[in-house]
C-alpha cells in the first residue's frame, strides 16, 4: 500500500472513524457508570426523525439545519421521556422504549413520504452511515498533507467531528471533578452544592452532540457501539475513573483502526475484491475488544 | 380501501398477512406485559437486534448449500439462533460482569447489529445475492409476501398466543412476587426460560412485517398503554394484547394499501396513538382524570378553609377562595356570607372541633389518622362516639354575623 492509493482512500475515512468513536466513547463512560448507557441507543435513533425534519423544512441537506434538526429532536426525546415517566408513572426504561421507537418510525415514515430521491438521504445511510465515501479526493500523497490546496478539499466532515471532539474533551477537563463526583455519589455531590441536575442534563446534552456529530459521518451503529463497548471494557479493566476513561479511548481507536483496515482488506485476504461495511466492522471489533475484556480483564467480577 | 383491508376483503394473502399481524399483535402485548412487570422490557431490543446476523448467515449457508436463499422458515431458524445467542450474552454480561443490564443490552445490540451489517455487505457482494431483499427485515414490509410466508407468521402468532395462555400463571405470579412464586413451586429459572422464549418467538414471527428496528415496540408500546386501564394484573394483560392486536390489525391494513411505505412504522404509530390516547384518556391514572380529580381536591380544599375563616369571622384575602364560595352561594363578592353560608360554615367549624378533641384522645387514635381537613368525623365514627365528644365541646354556637 502506498501513499499515493492511503491517503485520498483511506486516510480521512479512518480519522474520522477515529475521531468519532472517541468522541462517543468520552461521555459514554459516564453514562456507563451512571447507568445511562441506553441514552446513548436512544439518542441515536432519535436522531433520523429530526435530521428528516430539517431536511423538509429547509429543503436541503446543509449540515447547521441538520445539526439543529437532531439536537432538537433529541431534545424532544428527553422531554418526552421524562414526562411519560413522571406523568404516566411508567418505568423509565418502557418509557425509552416507548418514546425512541415512536420517534424513530416517525421519522422512517416522513422519510419514506416524502421526496427525497435528489439527496443522499436514506434509511440505510443513517444506520451503517456512509465512512467509505468521505474520500481526499484532492491529494495525490503523503506531500498534500502540507499542500494547502489539496486540504482545502478536506471532507468537511473531518473538521466537524474533530471540533466536537475538542469541545467534548476540552469540557471533560474543565467540568472532570464535579462530574466525576456526581456520578460516583449524587447525594454527596448535592451537599457539596453541585448542581447536580444541571450536571446530569449537561452530559445528555453532551452526548446527544457526539451522536449527532458522529451520526452526520458514520450512521447510528457506530454511535451505540462506541458510546457503550469501549467504556464497559474498560471497566473490566480497572477501578479508576481516569484509567477507565484512557483505555476507553485507546479501545476506541484499536476498534476504529482494527476495524477500518479489516473491512476495506480483509476481504481481500479470502480473495474476494469487494470491501464490507466499516462501521459495522469497527462496531464489530468493539465487541471482540469487549468480549476478551469479559473473559480476562482483571477487574471483570462484580465485587473488586 | 382501507376500509375493505381493515375488514378482510383485500384477497387471500393480504388478509392472511392481517391476520398474522393481528395476532402476532396480540401475542406481543401481552407477552411484552410480563416483561414489563419484570422491568426488563428493553432486553427484548437487544434480542431483536441480535437476529440480524443469524437472518444474514442463514441466507449465506442457504444459499451455499444450492437453496433459495430467501426461504422464509430458514432464515427464521437462523434469527433465532443469533437472537438465543444475543439473549444469552446479556445474561452472561450482567450476571457473570461487574456490567449493569442495560450496558449489556446496548453492547450487544450494537455489536450484533455491526456484524449483521458487515454480512449484509456481504451478502449484496456474493454472485446470486445482488437483491436478496434483506433490508425489508430492519423496516418489515408485507408487500409481494408469499403465501406460505404468510401462513407461517399467522400459524406462528397463534402458536405464541396459545404459549402465553398455557403458561400465564406461572409467569403472572414471578412477574409480580418471585418469592412468593418460589415458595409455590415454581421454577423462576425456567419460567424466565419461557418468558424470554416467547419474547424470542414473538421477534423472529414478527421480523418479516415489523422488521427486527421496531419489533420491539410491539412488546413496550401496548403494556405501558394497557398499564393506564387497570391496576389488576390479568386485566393489564388481556388490555395489553387488545391493544397489540389493533395495532397489529390496523396497520397491516394500511400498509395492505400503500405497499411503498415499510409496514414496522405504521404499526408501531398505531401503537403509539393507542398509547396516548391511553394516557390521556384513561380513567383513574389517566391524565386528564389525574387533572379533573386534581381540580375536584383542590376545590374541596379551598370551599372547607374559606368557611372555616367565615365561621371564625377572618376575611378571605385568596381570590380563588373566594370565588368559589361565591360560585356555591356561601359568600357574596365582599366576603360576606349568605345565610346558606353561615349554616354551612358552622357545620365545618363544629365538624374541626370535633376533629380536635378526637385527635387529641388517645382512645380516637385510629379515627384520627384519618384527619385530612376534608374527611367528615361523620364518615369515620360513630354517632355514640360524636355525641360523645359533642358533651366535651358543649353545646353548637351561633356564628357573629
């Protein structure tokens, strides 16, 4: 493999497949430990619905609408989970289950209603998400890297998921403390005088952001996979938050890497010329990482 | 149109594929019921997830060993395999981990998924399988359904029905108080075994016309919606499956009549209606009960403090006091009280002074746990002990006007 074939071809698609899984994995440690991690699988359908809406509303597939649109949407989904749990006196997980499913088939129906044959907006897209297409198609080699005409050509994408992912990291440090008290011990946190609900809301917010930012580049699967596997095999791992959270990232990467480079060659390997899905191969990797986490991580049993 | 699907008249198949729908509606509520009495409605997600890669594989072996690929009972084998082995991973993830059940569900659903994913481009790769069709699994769709698919998934909800009724009770009772199910007889493990087996069933009978995203609505939808109806445990149940039905019913109907909309969607926005129209409408813990009664109390309370002040001669400074002492003929706009007024609120004082000594006796303690401002002592003594307490007060006073 050389320069001239990785760079256009693969080199954007694994950064951002990088890029993604770590920004989900970030927050998903905390919704882990906080017992939260199907937020995660709930935003993620949430966000068709709302992405569909903006489209037929705007009329095109910008990105801000579209962001707007799923922010909203998840917005909505946290409102209306809420109040069937508090108004309906329903068990909190039925009312997830409730709400994404109805959202979700909402947003499959305006989809399919509606005309959407001139833009790149389908249901498949927005499950397996579409990695293999967001080419380099301006560089020739490793020299673009440093060629300023050939990066203004960078998939926009790229930028977008890399930003978040600062904001997310940058907000993780900033809030670490708080944050990691409130999800250890709310109650304490409260005496302590942390606003703990705000604190709460913040990290849905925050992943609702991720799975949004990660969504518009590598569809729902991704999202789920990366916002629970990597922080649960972690947590097999250790019993330190820090800890947790670095490993969490360094499985998200092996899992994006591992699985990037197994379903654009592995296939090649039993001969065959066609690449599989990579978003569905790097959720895959992250269940094989999590899966031998399972069987040998050291803090894997219940009472360390 | 609609009106001819939703009465059966569309043609042989498409009222088989009714049917099926409708029962398989109705086997979904209410197995989804147990599950949500057991708090576990969400492990029937990652069930269904888990039956995309055994759909895949059977299609890929299928097809490897010389068959068709698509036949229907295969690939159901094969979704029920990968669903089993899903099902299991939960378990074993969150009995044998320190990981919480809903971590488990999520890393499994996703996982499972991906993989299916990866088989599914695989598939569309292989030389025969161009168009194996199978996307209308992740959506459901009944169009261009084979008759013998359809007598499938009509047979298989039946069969799932009549699972349910044979082993409601056990289910019931370790839904509701394992320990006391125990202490019965029964075997909680294996009536978990059922429990799932039948959630399992219900998914792989249903992947075809809900499509394995959704099923799961079909098992969380119409419990939560019967849950408004009835406190009483069967009546949750059979609510629950009515409700399934319909939506099972209804919207194989309309997908009978727009085949280019995917079927899953439609039900499950039939369910959803059922369920909010439940909610709003149900009486009892419905919320439009829940406000009327809200507003019933809130009433009693102010009309009973308002004539307590009257009676005592306080002016009322609340406006909504007041206006509801207007509204009843108590008061006039001013505060003052009419003569009904008057009457009235001599009542409620002699009935709280009643209340007061009742309260402090120690020989009233039962009665007087009972004091909420609104009870009448009427209502919870006898009129010897009234007549009782009324030679301590003394004889009633006349209100200064």
């Amino acid at each position: 493999m050389n320069g001239a074939e990785f760079v256009p071809l693969s080199l954007t698609p694994l950064l951002i497949g990088c890029l993604a899984a770590i920004a989900c994995a970030l927050p998903g440690n905390f919704l882990l430990l906080r017992r939260q991690a199907l937020i995660g699988d709930a935003i993620s359908h949430v966000v068709l619905p709302g992405i569909v809406a903006a489209f037929l509303i705007g009329g095109t597939i910008a990105t801000l609408p579209m962001l707007l649109g799923a922010a909203g949407a998840a917005i909505v989904a946290v409102a209306m989970i809420e109040g069937i749990r508090r108004y309906g006196r329903i068990e909190p997980g039925a009312a997830m289950g409730v709400t994404f499913t109805t959202l979700f088939a909402a947003g499959v129906l305006l989809l399919e209603m509606s005309d959407t044959s001139g833009v790149h907006l389908d249901v498949e897209h927005a499950l397996y998400g579409n990695l293999e297409s967001l080419v380099w198609l301006d560089a020739t080699g490793w020299g673009s890297l440093v060629d300023p005409t050939a990066l203004a050509g960078l998939p926009p994408e790229l930028f977008r998921i890399a930003l978040v992912l600062v904001m997310i990291a940058a907000l993780l440090v900033a809030f670490w403390r708080p944050l990691a008290i409130s999800t250890f011990d709310e109650g304490f946190a409260a005496t302590l005088g942390l606003p703990v609900t705000a604190i709460g809301l913040g990290l849905v917010i925050v992943s609702a952001l991720a799975a949004v930012a990660a969504f518009d580049a590598v569809g729902s699967i991704i999202v789920i996979a990366m916002f629970i596997c990597p922080p649960a095999a972690a947590r097999l791992m250790t019993n330190r938050l820090g800890t947790q959270v670095a490993l969490s990232v360094g499985f998200a990467l092996i899992a994006a890497i591992l699985g990037f480079v197994l379903a654009g060659y592995g296939p090649r390997w039993f001969g065959s010329i066609h690449a599989v899905s990579a978003a569905g191969m790097i959720a895959t990797m992250s269940g094989v990482i999590l899966a031998l986490a399972a069987l040998f991580g050291p803090a894997r049993a219940r009472s360390t | 149109m609609f009106w001819s699907a939703l009465t059966f008249q569309l043609g042989y198949n498409a009222t088989l594929v009714t049917l099926g729908a409708t029962l398989l509606g109705v086997a979904a509520g209410v197995t989804g019921t147990f599950l949500y009495f057991r708090k576990r409605a969400l492990v029937s997600d990652a069930i269904s997830h888990a039956t995309l890669p055994g759909v895949a594989l059977a299609f890929i072996v299928m097809t490897m060993l010389g068959f068709d690929g698509r036949n229907l009972p295969g690939l159901l084998i094969g979704s029920a395999i990968t669903a089993a082995l899903g099902l299991y991973c939960v378990q074993w993830l969150s009995s044998r981990t320190r990981l919480t059940e809903d971590a488990a569900i999520g890393a499994v659903l996703s996982v499972f998924f991906g993989f299916g994913i990866v088989l599914l481009t695989v598939i569309q790769t292989m030389a025969s399988g161009g168009q194996a069709g199978l996307e209308s699994f992740l959506l459901g769709s009944t169009a261009g359904m084979l008759y013998s698919d359809a007598v499938l998934i009509a047979g298989g909800g039946a069969l799932a029905l009549a699972l349910v009724v044979i082993f409601r009770r056990p289910m019931l009772m370790s839904a509701f108080d394992p320990e006391f199910a125990r202490a019965s007889g029964i075997d909680l493990n294996r009536t978990d075994l059922i429990m799932m087996g039948l959630v399992m069933g219900v998914t792989v009978i249903g992947l075809k016309i809900v499509g394995l995203i959704l099923i799961v609505a079909l098992l969380i939808i119409p419990p939560a919606a019967a849950r408004f109806w009835s406190d009483r445990a069967t009546n949750v149940v059979i609510i629950a499956g009515i409700l399934g039905g319909i939506a099972g019913w209804s919207g194989a109907s309309l997908s009978a009549v727009a085949p280019n909309l995917p079927t899953g969607p439609i039900i499950v926005l039939f369910a959803f209606a059922l369920f909010a129209a439940s909610m709003l409408l149900a009486p009892g813990r419905g919320l439009l009960m829940s406000a009327l009664n809200h507003r019933r109390f809130q009433r009693a309370v102010h009309i009973r403090q308002g004539l307590v002040s009257l009676a005592q001669g306080q002016p009322i400074y609340e406006p909504l006091t007041l206006r509801l002492l207007q509204k009843a003929g108590l008061a006039r706009a001013d505060g003052v009280p009419t003569d009904d007024g008057r009457a009235q609120s001599s009542r409620v004082l002699r009935d709280e002074k009643r209340w007061e000594v009742a309260r402090s006796d120690p020989a009233f303690e039962m009665a007087a746990a009972r004091y909420d401002g609104l009870t009448q002592i009427e209502d919870v003594l006898t009129p010897d002990q009234i007549t009782l307490i009324d030679t301590r007060i003394g004889a009633p006073s006349v209100v200064a006007q």
